[in-house]
C-alpha cells in the first residue's frame, strides 16, 4: 500500500499523455515548448512549496498510501510527481477548452481528408 498515491499519480500523467497524443494538445502539438512551460510551472509549484515548508505552513501529513521517502524535510517524493500532475492535466485541459472554445476555421475540413 506504501506506492499507491505514486502509482496513481502515474498513471493519472500517462493517461493524460494519452489524451495529449490523441488530441495532440499539448507535447504533441509542440514538444519543445511544452517542455519549458512543464519546467517552469514544475519549478515554481517546487518554489512555492518550499517558501511554504520554510515558513511552517506546508507540512508531510502520515499516511499508510504514500512511500514515506522524502527529498527534504517535509517534502516527499510524491509532491513533484503530483506538481507535474498538476502542471500537465492544467495545460492538457486549458489547450483542449481552447480548441472548443475557439476552433481555426479550416481545420476540421483538413482532418475529414487525412482521415479518409
């Protein structure tokens, strides 16, 4: 029971990865700046996390889910696995609302012939 929580978190990002690819949102739509926004969302979650451990507001709750490793004090190994979570269904849901919200005329017409 010690890795469910990573586990999860695992497989929560694969299957948002799947969609990504599916719908070719996020990483598959362009690689390299997805990658930087990934980055940078990842390490200011991290940043906020440790202004927030730092001054006592952030602290490891017990529980009988999690591996129990920490990097540093009060921060396990699960919490930047969750932040990319977070950074990556945020970005695959804003992309996705997107294209709903506002489709490029022309698009749709260019799919129906590659898929026929």
């Amino acid at each position: 029971m010690g890795v469910l929580y990573l586990v999860s978190l695992l497989l929560g990002i694969t299957c948002m990865l799947l969609l990504d690819h599916r719908f070719r949102l996020f990483f598959w739509h362009n690689a390299k700046a997805a990658a930087t926004v990934t980055a940078v969302g990842l390490l200011f979650f991290l940043g906020w996390d440790a202004a927030g451990i730092g001054l006592g507001i952030f602290l490891r709750g017990e529980g009988n889910v999690a591996t129990g490793i920490l990097l540093a004090p009060e921060l396990p190994i699960e919490e930047p696995v969750f932040l990319l979570f977070l950074t990556l269904c945020t970005m695959v849901l804003y992309t996705g609302a997107r294209r709903l919200l506002f489709p490029v005329p022309g698009k749709r017409r260019e799919r129906e012939r590659e898929n026929v």
